[in-house]
C-alpha cells in the first residue's frame, strides 16, 4: 500500500492507495473535494464536519443507485441467457 499526498477542504492528507494509482487516487480526492464545496455553497453549511457527511451520503446514494441499476441489469442478463439457451436448444 503506498500513500498518496492530497488536499481535501485545505487540508493536506496523505491517503493510502491499495491499487498504486496515485492519479486515480488523486482524482477522487477531487471529486470529494468539490462535492464538499458544491454542499457548502448550496446549503451554506459552515461547518466542514456537516459538509463531509452530507457529501459522504450524496457519494452513499450515488453508489446504491449504481448498484442497484447493476443488479437489474444482471437479472435482465440472466433472463435474456435463458431466452437465448432456450432458443438454441430448440429442436428446428
């Protein structure tokens, strides 16, 4: 695991990266870094603790979505596989 240097609302962090990729790692620090500065200046929350957490819920949801839209999308797989088995199996 190597640690990477980044800066998340003014703060510098050295963030462990478990894949090596300092640039992706970056990147997502980015993301979060604006994600908070979008809540703060949305929602005028002053307090920083408030503003992490209500980015870490918007990230929470964004990913449920995702994963939900991910389990549809095998199931919809899965049926179209049998669709397909069941066609190939046909006698003609």
């Amino acid at each position: 695991m190597r640690g990477v240097s980044v800066e998340i609302m003014g703060q510098s962090l050295v963030v462990a990266s478990d894949d090596g990729d300092e640039d992706r790692t970056r990147a997502l620090a980015v993301k979060v870094d604006d994600k908070i500065k979008t809540i703060r200046t949305s929602s005028r929350t002053p307090n920083s603790v408030n503003a992490a957490i209500l980015a870490a819920l918007n990230f929470a949801d964004e990913l449920e979505c995702l994963r939900r839209d991910h389990e549809a999308l095998l199931s919809h797989l899965k049926v179209l596989n049998q669709r397909l088995s069941e066609a190939v199996d046909e006698p003609r």
